[in-house]
C-alpha cells in the first residue's frame, strides 16, 4: 500500500477554483479507480487557501494508473 498526504496553498481568489479541480479528481477516482483504496481532500477551516488530499493505493502501478489519468492531467493543465 501507498500513501501520498499532498499540502496545496493557492492564490487568494483561487479557492473556489481549487475546490472545483480537486472534487472532479475526486469524482473521476471514485468512477474509475478501483485499486485506489481512498481519496479525500479537504479544505482547511481556519485558513481556506490551505487544501489537503489523502491519497492511498492498493500498490505502484494503481498509483500510477492515477497519476496518468485524465482527470489528473485535467487538475495540472495551466489556468487561466
């Protein structure tokens, strides 16, 4: 089993934005990912800039099924 636990500040502004990329990730690992034990983001409540995502997979190549898919390359593409 593989545990990633990722930290990710954004912009002030960006918050909604960040939301919205980390729940379609969420989304597309629970449609498609069925060797990904669990996935959870959270948005911290004292600063809401700050965002936290659990990732945990069954072993490496579950891990990177993820990291090629879609939606991740989706979450990276450049914004606006």
């Amino acid at each position: 089993m593989l545990t990633i636990t990722a930290i990710i500040r954004v912009k002030k502004g960006c918050e909604a934005a960040m939301l919205e990329a980390l729940l379609d990730v969420v989304s597309s690992v629970r449609a498609n990912e069925p060797a990904t034990i669990g996935y959870y983001v959270s948005q911290d409540a004292t600063d809401p800039r700050v965002f936290t995502a659990y990732e945990r997979y069954l072993d490496q190549p579950a891990m990177d099924r993820h990291n090629n898919s879609e939606a991740v390359a989706r979450f990276f593409e450049p914004g606006p």
